[in-house]
C-alpha cells in the first residue's frame, strides 16, 4: 500500500500535475481498505503520454498479487483518481484498525 500511495504521489510531482491538492486517504470499507490518491492537476492522456515507466502496470500487478484492485480515473484538466482496494483478508496481514 505504501508503494502505491508512494508512486502515484511521485508521479504526479514528475507530471508537475498536482496544481494545488494532492491527497492521499487510507480507510476501512465493507470488505477491507481502501487507499485512495487524489490531485487536481491536468490529468492523464494515454495518447500523449510520453512516459516511459511502469508505474501503473507494477502496481496494478502488486494488487492483483494481494488479491486486490487498481483502478485509475483521470479527466483533463480535472485531475487523476488512484484507488487501491485490498480485501479484508489480506489487508489484515499489513494493516490494523
């Protein structure tokens, strides 16, 4: 989970994205935690991306090796949503509420 919150931090500082907000919450939900990384800065376009990292590929397969999800929302000029979800059976093993 740190790795996540960590990444998604880290590139929206590289992407210079985040204009005013970046903000990053941990919480319990129904069926485990919830890690959320939010910024509202330019958001992400696929087709302009010219990055040449995993960053996403390398947390969405951490996810799925914790039995999880990744998913990431992004609008231009709105800003980029990062939600990690892990189930409360494996969230138990690294995180206590």
């Amino acid at each position: 989970m740190a790795k996540t919150a960590d990444r998604s931090k880290k590139g929206a500082e590289l992407r210079q994205q985040a204009k005013e907000l970046l903000r990053v919450s941990l919480r319990q939900v129904k069926d485990g935690i919830r890690l959320t990384v939010r910024d509202n800065g330019t958001g992400l376009c696929r087709k302009s991306a010219k990055g040449t990292g995993h960053g996403f590929v390398s947390m969405s397969a951490r996810a799925l090796k914790l039995g999880g999800t990744l998913s990431v929302q992004s609008k231009p000029e709105k800003g980029t949503r990062v939600v990690l979800d892990l189930p409360r059976k494996q969230s138990a093993k690294y995180v206590t509420f």
